[in-house]
C-alpha cells in the first residue's frame, strides 16, 4: 500500500494549539488528519454542518440573546436554563423558547 504526502498550509498557533490537544489524546497530527480523511469517506462528505446561518436564524439567535440579557445577569432558575439549553442544541424552535420563557423567567 501506498503511502501519499498531503502538503498542508496552516498559521503556526493552530498548529501548535493542535498539536498540543492531540498530544494529550495520544494522537499524533498525522493520524489525526487520517481520522478525518476516513470520516469523509465513511460518510461520503464533511463529517460535520458546514453552513452559513439564514438570516432568519440570525435574527433568532439575536433576539433570544436580547431576551436572555433581559435578566441583566441574574441568576435564571433551573427551567429557564433548560429552555435556553433545549433552544441552543435546536431541539425546540425560537417561537417555542420565547413563548416557554415568558411563562416562566
């Protein structure tokens, strides 16, 4: 088998800062990017979302912000963290996240 050279470009911090993390996973740079190479294949694409928000999202993610510094950084209760936490992972919709908030911040 074998063995092709990939000659990448990239700032010297990343670099650095990347090998630094992999080193304490126990991984070397090289194997790392083989990681990734094989994920693409298995996957038959980028192995994680590359898109630009819609400016819809945009506007969400804003006024949920604006909503979320209403509380003029007072601790929320334990419900409101939930809603926060259920909205940023995408698992309830903006409409659902302000409605549930209102009820209860």
């Amino acid at each position: 088998m074998k063995n092709s050279v990939v000659h990448v470009r990239v700032n010297d911090q990343l670099k650095h800062n990347v090998e630094t993390i992999l080193e304490d996973l126990g991984l070397s740079l090289s194997f790392a990017i083989n990681m990734y190479l094989k994920q693409i294949e298995a996957k038959r694409g980028i192995p994680f979302d590359v898109v630009l928000e819609t400016e819809e999202k945009t506007r969400e993610i804003e006024s949920l912000a604006k909503a979320i510094n209403l509380t003029g950084g007072k601790e929320v209760s334990k419900y409101a963290n939930k809603i926060i936490n259920l909205y940023a992972e995408g698992i309830i919709d903006y409409e659902t996240a302000v409605f549930a908030l209102g009820r209860n911040i």
